[in-house]
C-alpha cells in the first residue's frame, strides 16, 4: 500500500500551534538535555584537569557551567517572539535567529550550526569506537595477561557504529526520539558511576591522591599552554546543548509557558552533569595524576566485566546522542527540499511497511538515501581523523562562542530593546567578548594538536 505524504506534515507547521503534537515536560526536557550533554564530553575531563591542575580545572567546569545556563536562559526567552510566552513559535534555533537578527545572520548562524551538528556526529563515532575497542581490550588484557599484544584498530568498529546508525537515522523526527533519549540518559548515568566508582577505588587502593596544583608538566613553556588551550576546548564541549535547545523545547506541552519549563529542565540538567563532571575528572586525575588518559575509561582494565559494561553504556548512549544531533540536519535538509519540490514523488513518496511485533515503518527513498549517506560520511571523515581529545577541543571551541554566546545574546538585545551603550548592554557585550577570548584560545590549542597528532604519524 502507498501512503503519499508531505514530510512537511510531520513536522510542526510552522510558528503556530498546528502540526506535530506536544507532549513534552520537564523530565523528558531533561532526558533529551542529558542525553546530548553528557556524552563524549565526560571522557576527556579527566584529561583536561590533567592539564589544568588542582585549582584552574574546578574553576573552569564551574565557568562553563554558569555561562551554559545564561546562555540557555536567554535562548528559552527567545522561542516565542516578540514577547517570550505569547508570542510565534520559533520551533528552531535558526528560526529565532531570523526573526530576531535578519536573513544575513540567518545564513552564518545555519553554516556555524550545521556544521557544529555534522562535526559531533564524527566526535560520537569516535567515541563509540574507542570504547567497543576497549571492551575487545579488556577482554583480551583479561584473558592473556596485561603483557599480551591487544591492539587493534578503530576502524572497523567505526564501520560497525555507523551502520547501527544507518539503521536508527530512520527514525522520522525529534517529536519520535523520546524513549531513545531517555534510554541514552540513563546509560550516561550509569557509564558516569562506573567512571567515578573506579576512579575512587583507584585512589583508594594508591592510598594518596595523585596530582598537582599546576598540572601535567611539559617539555616547554610553549608545549604547556597549548595543552592548556585544548583542555578549555574539551570543557567547552562538555556543555553543548544550546544549540539545539529550541528544537528540545519546540517537543514541550504548554501550559505552563514553555520557557519556563525549559528553564527548570536546564537548571536541573546543569547541575546533574556539572556534579558528575567535577566528580568524574577529579577522580579521575586523582587516580592517575600525569598518566591521566584522553578518555577515562581507556586507563581502567579491572574488573573487565564493569569497564566492558561502561563502555558498552557509552556506545548505548551515543547512538542517541548522535541521533539528537543528527534529526535537526535531517529536518532541515528535508524541509526545504520537499517544499521546493511538492510534486516529486522520490522525496514526498511514502510506503508502509510491516515489521514483525515493531509498529508499521513509514519507507521514504530519499530519507533512506540522504540519511545513509550523511551517515556515510561522518564516518569516514571518523576514520580519516581518529583524534579524540583534539577532534572534541575544536568542535567546543567552534561552536562555543557564536552559537552558545554571540547569537543568544544578541537575539535578547533585539528582543528586549535593550539600548546601545546601556549598563546592561555593556554587560552583555562584556560578557560576549570574555567568552569569545576562551573560545579563541580554545580553538588554536586544539588546531595545534590534531596538527602535531597528524604529523606524528607521518
């Protein structure tokens, strides 16, 4: 049987309140916040105060966490306009950037977002595959002695996460992603448990707390401050969910106000992850001092069956996590093409397919097509630069300022008529250009180290 469609049908119809149904609260705000949040981020913190040290590494993750929620708050306001409860619905990030700053920033604001949108795509395929690999590690370490020759690859456990995520890219939109996050928050919590028990125990069982006030020591001066400017990179990207934070609070019921909803589900989503991650990189750099390693899991080998069920929790949560980044480029790739061609019955075409117990599956060709190759893609691109630590410091760094500070707050200037030069003007301003320099820094650190990891291997 042949079902023709619109896919603009199954989203929301445009800024009223027609379209896709909202059910959305609190808890489940949460859950899609966790689920992006705490994710490939965590694994590197331990790393990050590594090079940080005792005091600047604490004063960072709090640094990042307050600016997160400022941010978010801002942006909340900014789903309805012009006034934050009555107003149009800006279902998207892209879409309150036009309404409040014009079709010129409209563009940059879609390039910048997109891109940050493909490149933790790469950054979650990389993370999955260091853990499936470190599950075949620990096994093996387990099984031969922790002499034996272990090493394998990354490569075909790339392979191996993408085609899962050919698979659950099927999935049609953000409004059908609801149990998928909350199964991906939960694994987080529990990777994030593991992650923090093994470190205590570690301590425990050194009998001292390893590191120091200054950090990993380097060659050089200048080699030191490069680590450091990539350690701000992989904190930054511990806290990235603004830029899909309209489309999380687009799935919100109301009332109450959805920006009120959104709000209390950032605050509380903020202070879980930031507990987790000042938990996690403290013990973790308390465990291993300067042999900290990039990914916190990778430095634990018992007991194998705990670290293997950590890691296979990260790959559970990942291919949600990827999925939550994913669904907004799927959306918009797909809008825009099926209103350009409303009669084109490779894009607008539907057919229902019988699963065995699974509900029917709604089949479109260029869904199945588009959605593979982006995939596809994202996983070679994984292959071609497998750099864990560096790969996350240039996506936090990127993405950080622009698009989690430079446009929230100038969409609440616009929208709060806030005049030039004001004391809170020169706040907000003073606010942007401070993020802007840690975000800077950030980036050129972390260029410098794919950069350095790439030639190494020359």
């Amino acid at each position: 049987m042949e079902v023709e469609r619109s896919l603009e049908q199954e989203k929301t119809s445009g800024n009223d309140d027609i379209g896709a149904l909202r059910t959305g609260t609190v808890w489940s705000a949460v859950a899609h916040i966790i689920s992006a949040v705490i994710g490939a981020g965590v694994l590197s913190l331990a790393w990050s105060t590594a090079q940080l040290g005792w005091i600047a590494a604490p004063i960072a993750l709090l640094y990042f966490a307050v600016v997160t929620y400022i941010s978010a708050s801002l942006i909340c306001d900014c789903y309805r306009s012009p006034d934050p409860i009555t107003g149009t619905r800006n279902p998207s990030y892209i879409d309150a950037v036009r309404v409040n700053l014009g079709k010129k920033w409209t563009w940059v604001c879609g390039l910048l977002q997109y891109v940050s949108f493909y490149g933790t795509g790469i950054a979650y395929i990389i993370t999955s595959a260091t853990s499936m690999r470190e599950i075949q590690r620990s096994n093996c370490y387990h099984k031969e002695g922790t002499n034996a020759d272990c090493h394998t690859g990354k490569n075909i456990f790339m392979l191996i996460f993408g085609i899962i995520q050919i698979v659950t890219s099927q999935i049609p939109d953000f409004h059908n992603m609801t149990r998928l996050s909350v199964v991906a928050a939960l694994m987080s919590f529990c990777y994030s448990f593991i992650g923090l028990a093994l470190g205590f125990s570690k301590v425990i069982d050194n009998r001292r707390i390893k590191g120091s006030i200054v950090g990993v020591p380097a060659k050089s001066a200048a080699q030191k401050i490069w680590l450091v400017f990539q350690a701000l990179g992989d904190i930054a990207f511990a806290y990235p969910y603004s830029i899909i934070l309209l489309e999380i609070q687009d799935t919100l019921k109301s009332p109450p106000p959805e920006n009120q909803t959104m709000k209390k589900a950032s605050i509380s989503a903020i202070v879980i992850t930031t507990f987790f991650y000042l938990c996690c990189s403290g013990f973790g750099y308390a465990a291993f001092g300067n042999d900290t390693p990039g990914n916190l899991l990778t430095g634990f080998y018992e007991p194998f069956w705990l670290v293997d069920f950590a890691n296979a929790c990260i790959v559970l949560h990942l291919v949600g996590g990827y999925q939550v980044y994913s669904q907004p480029v799927f959306a918009f790739v797909e809008k825009k093409l099926t209103q350009k061609f409303p009669e084109n019955k490779f894009l607008n075409k539907f057919y229902a397919i019988k699963l065995p117990v699974l509900p029917d599956f709604q089949l479109n060709f260029f869904r199945l097509c588009f959605r593979t190759f982006y995939v596809m893609s994202t996983t070679a691109i994984a292959m071609a630069f497998p750099y864990f630590n560096q790969v996350l410091g240039i996506l936090g760094a990127f993405n950080f300022w622009p698009m989690t500070i430079y446009f929230p707050v100038e969409m609440y200037i616009v929208q709060r008529k806030i005049g030039a030069w004001t004391k809170k003007w020169l706040l907000l301003e003073g606010f942007s250009i401070i993020c802007l320099l840690v975000s800077v820094v950030g980036l050129i650190g972390s260029v410098e180290g794919i950069i350095s990891a790439k030639l190494a291997k020359v």
